[in-house]
C-alpha cells in the first residue's frame, strides 16, 4: 500500500468533516449511478464480482487527496474491485466534486483492506488456542 501521507498526530475535526462527507459521497454514487465499465491493458473488461463497499477514508491535512480502502462484500475477487475503483476514481471525484462544498476536491487513491483478512487470522489463532 502506497502512503501518500503519513499522519504525525491525530486527524483534525476538519479533516474527519471531510472525511466522512467524502464516504457518504461515495456511497450514494456507488450505489445510485453504475461507473462506466472500464478496460484493463489488454482489453479486458473490468467489472466487480460483488458489491464494493467503502471500509476506511482518511484525508491528507491539506485535503487535497484521499486515501480510500475499499473491500468487495465476501471477500470475492479483491483484486479486480481495487483495479474496478482506480479505473473510475476519475468519474468518482468528478460526481463527487458537484457535491462536496470544499475549495478542492480530494484526489482518489484506492487499495485493497485487508483489516477484515487479519482480523479473521487473529479469530482462528484465538479459537485455536482456546481449544486446546
């Protein structure tokens, strides 16, 4: 995963504001408008397998770009919903744009979160141990 930024302390009251405005944003266009279904380099449609859903934003101090972790529901094709979402961060910031009131619209940066994936590792090594 690409940092863009590194948080020296904690995210301001602005920067959560925008933050959250930013993901309800998102969540309307994901889920009202289908994003136009982009091509990969070697001509291959890209489209998800399932739903995407948003599971963390986090906001540069200066709010000029968004890191944005994205997991499809189910954990099915991880891969293709992350390249699905980088192909259309250029629709995405544009309808987003219309909406949000700051000066500048944040630059979209999408990767894949694996927080649920550890999560789950951590619960088998706990049943695990408990088991014994």
């Amino acid at each position: 995963m690409l940092k863009l930024f590194v948080p020296t302390k904690a995210p301001s009251h602005r920067q959560e504001r925008v933050a959250e405005e930013l993901r309800f944003l998102l969540c309307q266009v994901i889920q009202k408008d289908s994003l136009p279904i982009e091509r990969d380099e070697e001509d291959n449609l890209i489209k998800p397998e399932a739903p995407i859903t948003i599971t963390h934003l986090t906001v540069s101090p200066d709010l000029r770009h968004a890191q944005i972790g994205v997991m499809p529901l189910g954990g099915i094709g991880k891969e293709t919903a992350v390249e699905y979402m980088k192909a259309n961060a250029w629709y995405l910031r544009t309808a987003v744009a219309k909406q949000l009131k700051t000066r500048v619209t944040p630059e979209l940066r999408f990767y894949l979160d694996d927080h649920f994936d550890k999560a789950a590792k951590i619960d088998a090594l706990i049943d695990k141990i408990h088991d014994k």
